[in-house]
C-alpha cells in the first residue's frame, strides 16, 4: 500500500473520507500522516482517533518566507517514508519549488467543477455565474493555482432556492466519494501524470 501524507488546514472531513475508505484491505494507499498548517484543527483530532500519526507545522513562524515552511513539511514526509502527498482543505498556495519536488505524487480536492470557479469562495462564485450545474474535482497539482490536470470529477444540480450552505454540502456528499477514488487511481497507477497530461491503463 502506498504511504499517503495528508495536508489539512480544518475539519478534515475529506481525510476522513479517505482513512475509512482506507480500512478496507484491497485499498491501495492508507494514510500514514497527517501533517496541519493551522495548530488544534478538529481534522487533527479526527486523524488521531483513527490512531493516524499527526503533526503540526505553523506556517505563521516562517513569515513570508514560504519555502522555509515547505522545507519543514517536506522533512516530516520524507522522515515518514511518504509516497503520496493529498491536499485536502490545505489552504495555503504551494511553491513551484515543492510542487515540483512531489511533482505526479500530489493531488488536490477543489470544489468546482475545473477548470471553472478557481480561488476561494467556489460555491459562490458558481451561484453568481447562474450556472445549472457545480461540483468538484481531483486533480494533480501543478505550479499554477488549480490548474493541474483532473483525475476525476463529479457533479451536482444547482437547484432553485440555493444558497451556499445547501450547495456546499450537496458538493461535499460528493467529495467525499470523489477523494478516495480518485487517490485510489493513482496509488494503484492507473491513473498518472505525464507532462501535463493523466495518463490512464
Ligand atoms: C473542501 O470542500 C475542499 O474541497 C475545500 O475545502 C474544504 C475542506 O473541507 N478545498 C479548497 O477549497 C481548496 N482550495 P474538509 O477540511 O472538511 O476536508
């Protein structure tokens, strides 16, 4: 089974989702770690109650100085024999420097259906668009902000009377389903990066 790092800044539910995913013994990755930016996050305390090894790395310390802080989380997943880096709810913007470092092994959860709605405040943004459908995505992180080519996606109807509490948990329903497929494709390689591409088999 591949070695999975999770990165969380929150609730963590989407980590969650993949720890019991992971209970079942054909899954292909189990979680390993899970390392937050932010000190005392509920996720932490749910990882824990999996009895998943966790850790805090504050980025606040580091200042502006970004790749400081990504040496210190890099250093923790090696120590741990990581495989695969999954962002999930990770709220700080990567440098090309680590991106490229775990470049293929690090993948992203956002809740739009890419490449619409990238940033914050996706659930908004698709209600202000007046679009009939929203979502979520997997995707390999690339250099540039939610850019990186998608693994898999799933999709929900936008219905009348949405707001961004309704539509953000219908999205979540299915995030949750969507992370550990999609991280199961690629711990098991049947999902891949090449170039700028996934390659499927
Ligand atoms: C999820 O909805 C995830 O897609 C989103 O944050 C939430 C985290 O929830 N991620 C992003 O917006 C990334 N830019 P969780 O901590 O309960 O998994």
């Amino acid at each position: 089974r591949k070695r999975v790092g999770v990165l969380i800044s929150g609730r963590g539910s989407n980590m969650v989702s993949i720890a019991e995913a992971a209970r079942a013994p054909d899954y292909p990755a189990e979680i390993a770690l899970v390392i937050s930016n932010i000190p005392d996050v509920a996720g932490l305390d749910r990882a824990r109650g999996f009895g998943i090894a966790t850790a805090t790395v504050d980025h606040r310390p580091f200042g502006k100085d970004r790749e400081a802080f990504e040496r210190a989380v890099d250093e923790l997943l090696r120590v741990n024999q990581i495989d695969l880096v999954v962002l999930a709810g990770f709220m700080r913007i990567l440098t090309p420097w680590f991106v490229k470092r775990w470049e293929g092994r690090l993948i992203n959860i956002h809740p739009s259906l890419l490449p619409l709605f990238k940033g914050t405040h996706t659930h908004r943004q698709a209600l202000e668009a007046g679009v009939s459908e929203h979502g979520c995505s997997v995707h390999f992180v690339v250099p540039e902000l939610d850019a990186g080519p998608v693994i898999l996606q799933a999709k929900v109807p936008i219905l009348p009377g949405d707001d961004e509490e309704t539509l953000s948990k219908r999205v979540l329903v299915e995030e949750h389903k969507l992370y550990p497929a999609a991280l199961a494709e690629v711990a098991s390689g049947r999902a891949s990066l090449t170039g700028d591409a996934v390659s499927r088999t």
